[in-house]
C-alpha cells in the first residue's frame, strides 16, 4: 500500500526552487510545502529570500526553475496572468496601492477569479476603517488602511491561497493588532495563508508553522508548537 | 457693425473658430499620444503619419472603393488601429525593457518610412476630399458665418475627447488601465493580461489619430505632409498640458488652439511660434506640464 494515500495532499508544493534577477541568483533550491487551511510564516533576514519566494510562486521574477504547484498545477511556465486566476491572491510588501484611483476602485480592480469570495460588506466588517472611506484617493489613506485594503481586495477574489508580504511592517502596535485579528478571522474562514515575516512575535501568534530561510535557502522548519524549545535555535537564525 | 478691440468681430470669430477646429485636432492628437505614453512609456513619433494614413484610407475608400465620408469615419480608424496593432506586435514591444528614447527612434523611423512610402505612390501635392452633403453649407449666427462641417468637427471631437475621458477616468476597464500604467507588475498580479492591454492601448491611441485624420481630410488636403506640419505642434501641446495628462491633453489642445487663434487676429506675426513661446515659459516654471504629475 502506498502509505502517502491517506495523507492531505500540500496545496502548495515547492521543491528546489531557484530564481534569478538578471545575473544574480537569488533562490538556490526552495523547497516548501503548505497545506489547505494552514497558515505558514516565511522568516529569516532581510535578503534572505523571503520575497523572492513570493515573487516567484506569482511568476514575477526574471527567470526560475524548479517546481511549484499549486493543487497539483505546475505554475513554472505557466502565463503570469493565468496564475493569480488558480485562486492565488498577492499582497505585496509594498502593498500596491494606486495612487490614480480611489479606495472603491482599488478595492474593486483584482478581478474575481472564484466563486466563494467575500463580499464587500464582508470586507469592511473585517476592516471597519474602511468604511466611508470608498471615494478617497488611495493612497491618501494611512499606512495601516492601505495595508486592509490590499488585503481586502484580495479577499473579494475568491482566492483561497493568499500570499502576505509583510503586513505589519512600519505599522503601529494598534494596527498590528488590527491586522493580526483579521488574520485569525480569515484563518477561521479557512483560507490557506502563506506570510513573509519580520515581526516573528506576530508571526507566532497565528501560523501553525514557520519556515527559517538563509540565503536563498529554507534551512528549517519550526512548528508552531514547538516554537518555545527552538527559541535560541531562532534567535541565532534572526540574530536579534 | 461694432467693433471689438478695433478688430471686425467677423475677423475676431472667425479666427476663433479657426483657432477652434485646429485645437480640436490637437486634442485629438495629443489625446492618443497622453494615452499611449501614459501605458507604453513611448513617445509615438508616428502619430503625426498615422493621422496622415488615417486621412489617406477616407481618400482611397472614396476613390477606389466609393465609400464615402460615413464609411470612411467608421473603417479608417478601424484599420489604422490593426495597423497599430500589429505595429506594436511586431516592433514597439520588443523595445520596453529598454530606454524610452529606442521607442521615441522605432516610431520617428516608422513616421519617415510611412511618409516616403505615400510621398512615392501619391507625389506631395494634396488630394482634395469632398464635404460630405448632409454638413454642406452653414449656419449664420448674426455675428458670423458657420460652415456646417467645421461645427461638425469641433463638436465630434470634443464629444470623442470626452467620451474617452470619461472611459479612462470614470469606468472599471478605464480603472484597470490607469492602474497598469502606474503598477503594471501588480495588475498582471492580480490576473489581468497586460501585454494584451497595452497593444489594444496602443491600437486605441492610434485609432484616434486615424479618427482625426478622417475629420480633416474635407477641411485640409489629403497629403502625406498634413501629419509632418500639425505634429509638431501636438508635441508642444502634450509637454505643455504635462505627458499623460488625459484632461490635460484635452483642455491644453483646445486652449492652445484658441490662443493660436487669437495671436492670428492681434499680432499674426506671432501665430507660428506662440505655441513654443508657451512651452518655454510653462517648462520653465512648471517643468510636468499644467496638468502634470511629477514622476
């Protein structure tokens, strides 16, 4: 007997994974898996990696071999358009918000690739600071909304693999907090969460699992609840 | 009759008018050029043959074909679009992840070659295209004579000027393309097809040159320098209405045109140059153009 057969296929597989921008190679054989429903965190240094890997599974870097797929579709090779329309929602480090159209605009561009996506009522309980806000310029919002309105984009999608660059970076404690709640909320929904982290405290209070790159490597891979007995493992991989 | 400034009000309304018509076809260019600079990055030096060729397929349609004015509004722009099309296909987007002025040097060559090509088969002389009859004759306001197909062109295209501003700025395919043009990265991120975008941008942009053309070919002759003498001046629009400017093209073609106009009816020596003198100073004190946004 197989003995894999009963055990829940990754949604997200990724083996030796290499990617490059221009001459430089920047991920030397990647490999990760994530499971439907779970919530894996990416942590390491800065240049470590983490984004890249991001960029990658979106297609958007300048060139990468290896493997991914993404509920048993290889994405390598795969037109750049066609990949988000799988059910793969970005949210990049720089959130990506548009300067020439407004918060409704922003919040309705990402077409929707899937049926089962939350509605916009939905989307402004999560993020109530967006409410109201809809004929406002994008980017004339605060850092924390336009972190809850690329995420909320997202969510309309009816992507149920969604991809976080950095939430919490540069935001205040309060709005950490905010954006660490609607996490959970969306964990509960059973969405399938892959989040590039440099605030490990955050990170340990909503993934089940966190993957410890080095340069252009995943070099471990800590449960969640066993985070406490690898802490100076941790410590000497972040060197904070 | 009185007097304004102590010119004729004929004269004075006349050269608005005229000031008018002209401004209506700088918006119309400077229009496409804005769009197309704003997805592409590209300074399309051929927009100025395209209007040409734009002019030229109404005077074939007509000649060879007897399809007349209606026609010619309808499939012109149509088939100077497929040609931008496959202008960009072929050529244009292989040169975007180089420098801006490889584009600006594709399209100035692309503008010879199609200017030597009809300059060759139709020599420089102008071919005349008739009114259609249902805009022959004029309206007379009291204060001056209308022609019917010069209120035709001035209200076709401010309603097309519009009508594309509105599509840009105001609808949800409008909100994909000023979200390409700022992050074009992201939006491909989001699952939208971009380089499929910015070929139908670039066959849009061009299509209204070939719009324009149409437009004019009843009021200047169909020649293969029409697009040469007006694009120069277009250029100094879109600089001074600031590069992909929507409204900025629009307003700033009108506006021009009608200074133009009025330099034609106080001081006629300036007309040709007012346009620069314009440039100059607005580059000088606002160096993004009027409308503007400092990259």
């Amino acid at each position: 007997m197989p003995d894999g057969a009963n055990v829940k296929t990754a949604m997200l597989e990724i083996r030796d994974l290499q990617a490059f921008y221009g001459e430089s190679h920047v991920l030397h054989g990647v490999n990760i898996d994530v499971r439907q429903g779970e919530v894996v965190t990416l942590l390491g240094r800065n240049g470590a990696g983490k984004t890249t890997t991001m960029r990658s599974i979106m297609g958007i870097v300048g060139k990468r071999n290896g493997s991914i797929r993404f509920q048993g579709k290889e994405l390598i090779g795969m037109a750049q358009h066609k990949i988000p329309r799988l059910g793969i929602g970005y949210v990049p480090e720089e959130r990506g918000i548009f300067a020439s159209l407004s918060v409704d605009e922003n919040l309705m561009l990402p077409p929707v690739v899937k049926s089962g996506g939350m509605t916009v009522p939905q989307i402004y309980e999560l993020f109530p600071n967006l409410q109201g806000r809809g004929s406002t310029q994008g980017t004339r919002l605060s850092g924390g909304e336009q972190q809850m309105l690329a995420i909320g984009r997202i969510l309309r999608t009816g992507a149920d693999l969604i991809l976080l660059d950095e939430p919490t970076e540069g935001l205040a404690p309060v709005i950490i907090e905010q954006i660490g709640v609607a996490v959970r909320k969306l964990k509960q929904r059973g969405f399938t969460i892959v989040l590039v982290e440099q605030n490990f405290r955050f990170a340990a209070t909503i993934a089940d699992r966190h993957y410890v790159m080095e340069e252009g490597h995943v070099v471990d891979m800590i449960p969640n609840d066993q985070l406490a007995q690898n802490m100076d493992k941790l410590h000497t991989y972040l060197g904070v | 009759m009185f007097d304004l400034l102590g010119v004729p009000p004929q004269v004075l309304f006349g050269q608005l008018l005229l000031g008018l018509i002209n401004g209506s076809f700088y918006a119309l260019l400077s229009l496409g050029l804005a769009v197309i600079f704003g997805m592409l990055n590209v300074i399309n030096f051929a927009h100025g043959a395209l209007y040409m060729i734009g002019a030229f397929v109404a005077w074939l349609l007509l000649t060879k074909l007897g399809l007349g004015y209606w026609w010619a509004l309808g499939l012109s722009p149509l088939i100077v679009g497929l040609l931008g099309v496959a202008l960009e296909k072929t050529m244009l987007s292989r040169l975007y992840k180089l420098d801006h002025l490889y584009g600006l040097l594709l399209t100035f060559g692309l503008a010879l070659i199609m200017e030597g090509a009809f300059r060759h088969f139709y020599g420089v002389s102008g071919q005349p295209y008739p009114i259609p009859d249902a805009l022959k004759g004029g309206q007379n306001l009291g204060f001056m004579f209308l022609p019917n197909y010069r209120g035709w062109v001035v209200v076709a295209s401010l309603v097309i000027c519009f009508g594309t501003w509105f599509a840009i700025e105001r609808t949800r395919l409008g909100a994909y393309l000023r979200a390409a043009t700022e992050n074009p990265v992201l939006v491909q991120a989001f699952g939208i097809n971009v380089p499929v975008m910015i070929t139908a941008t670039y066959g849009f942009g061009v299509a209204l040159a070939g719009l324009a053309g149409v437009l004019a070919a009843p009021i200047y002759q169909v020649s293969p320098l029409m697009g040469t003498n007006l694009i120069i001046v277009v250029f100094a629009v879109v600089v001074i209405g600031g590069m992909g400017s929507i409204l900025g093209a629009i307003v700033t073609g009108l506006g021009l045109g009608l200074l133009e106009g009025l330099t034609k009816v106080f001081y006629p020596e300036a007309s040709n140059i007012v346009v620069f003198v314009v440039m100059a100073i607005v580059l000088l004190i606002k160096p993004a153009g009027l409308f503007g946004r400092e990259r």
